[in-house]
C-alpha cells in the first residue's frame, strides 16, 4: 500500500524522521508542511484513551504549544503549532 505515513510508521527509522514511537502513535516531521505533528499509528479513529496518550507525547515534548488537526486522509492525528511557525503559518 502506498500510504506514505504507514511506510514510516512501519521503517521505524529514528532520527531526522521520527521523534517519538510506541505502539500507539508517532511523533514525526508532516512531509507536506514540515510541521511536527503526532499521528495515530492505524487507519482508524483512536479511543478517547488513545487520543489522551498522544496528547500526552505532545506535551512531553512541546509542552503547551497549540495543536490543530492533521490533513491527514487516513491517519488520525495533529500538528504542533510551535513558535518556529507562528506567522508563518499559512493554508495551503
Ligand atoms: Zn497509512
Ligand atoms: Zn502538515
């Protein structure tokens, strides 16, 4: 399948990619905006617990820097609005 967020999730390369892991979500650079953003691991919409766990990843790493939803099709998920984009932030 050519889902390019299946494809990392399942490389699992750390590094320059992937920030953060686990059999959840992944933590990653959005290739389209360059934004990080948590996204969930399956094609599927996440439990309320689920959604708690990958807010919890956000805040362990962004702290309380802004989210808004992932253009995502098949991925739930969210961007992290950190200050690096605030202004810059635009629709595309
Ligand atoms: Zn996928
Ligand atoms: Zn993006």
């Amino acid at each position: 399948m050519g889902c390019w967020l299946c494809n990392l999730v399942k490389s699992g390369q750390w590094g320059s990619k992937i920030f953060w892991q686990d059999e959840i979500c992944t933590l990653t650079d959005c290739r389209i905006c360059g934004r990080p953003m948590v996204i969930y691991n399956k094609h599927d919409h996440p439990s309320r617990k689920d959604i708690n766990h990958m807010l919890k990843i956000k805040d362990d790493f962004y702290g309380s820097a802004p989210i808004t939803t992932s253009p995502g099709r098949d991925h739930w998920g969210f961007h992290i609005e950190t200050k690096w984009w605030e202004g810059t932030y635009s629709d595309f």
